[in-house]
C-alpha cells in the first residue's frame, strides 16, 4: 500500500528527512499490518542514490526504496564509526610500538601523541576545588571577628581630635 500525502515537514538535512520519512512509512505499516517489501528493483534504486549522495528527491521515492534507503545509510554509518574506532584502536598500537623506538626523537613524540588520545589525558590541567561547609554560627563568629578588627573605638578618635597639637 503506497500512502501518500502533501505535508511540509519543518527544515531539516536530508538525513533526519529520510528519518522521518523511513518513520512514518514504517507506521503505517505497523498499523495497516502491510509491511513494504523492497524488491530487487527499490534495492537497486537506493544503492544507486546511496552512492550519487543525493537524497534531495526522497519524497519522490517508492515507500520500498525510502526503507531500504535508511536501512543502507544505518549500515553506512555503523561501519564508519566502526571503522573509525579500529582507526583510533590501530593508531595506539602503532604509537606504542614507536615508543620503543631507538631514536629519543622519535620515542618521545610517539609518547606525546599517546598522552593526548582521549581517554588517556596525560597533559590534561585540572582544577580542584574544595568547599568547606561551615555552619550559620561558625561564619556570624568569623564575621563579628573581622568587623572588630576593622572597626575603630570612636572614643580614640575624639581623643586623637579634640588633643592639643604638638608644638614642633
């Protein structure tokens, strides 16, 4: 059942469209109990828009096609980032073996780059902060003792006024 209707969907990339698209199509699959079965033809379809990167058309698409399409793109990016984690992973170890290395220079740089992957933050600053807690009582003491020492008797100063000046 191809389900079809005209709505503006607010601005988005075209790959939270082809989201919400794959969504909707899914619904109402779900509530029809017709699910859409891509053929070899919506197969060959989304592998071929997969691979020009342009999902600009999407609406256009059969509901077979816009499912398989998003189940590529998913597969895409779980190998990307598989990939990037083997990346990372094959990076520290050929960082590691150049740690051992003869020359200082090089031993020494592969040491660097190690403390900077993430996770590891050798050269990372960091700042502690201790709050000490101090009851109602303890901080009206400590108050009461800085005003008396920045507090001056006013019977000193008229004295200190009201004396004879020195003849010098």
């Amino acid at each position: 059942m191809d389900v079809r209707a005209e709505v503006t969907l607010p601005q988005m990339d075209e790959r939270e469209e082809l989201e919400v698209r794959a969504r909707t199509i899914q619904l109402i699959a779900d509530l029809t109990g017709e699910p859409p079965v891509p053929e070899e033809f919506h197969m060959q379809q989304a592998r071929q828009i997969l691979k020009s990167k342009d999902l600009r058309h999407l609406n256009e698409l059969p509901n077979e096609t816009t499912l398989y399409l998003r189940e590529l793109v998913s597969r895409y990016d779980y190998e990307v980032v598989k990939n990037l984690a083997d990346l990372k992973t094959y990076t520290a170890h050929k960082l590691l073996e150049l740690s051992n290395s003869a020359n200082e220079k090089i031993q020494l740089g592969a040491l660097k780059l190690l403390g900077e992957i993430d996770g590891v933050d050798a050269f990372k600053k960091r700042t502690e902060i201790t709050v000490q807690q101090k009851s109602t009582e303890e901080i009206e003491r400590e108050l009461m003792e800085k005003l008396d020492r920045l507090t001056v008797d006013m019977g000193l100063v008229e004295e200190t006024v009201n004396a004879e000046p020195r003849a010098d």
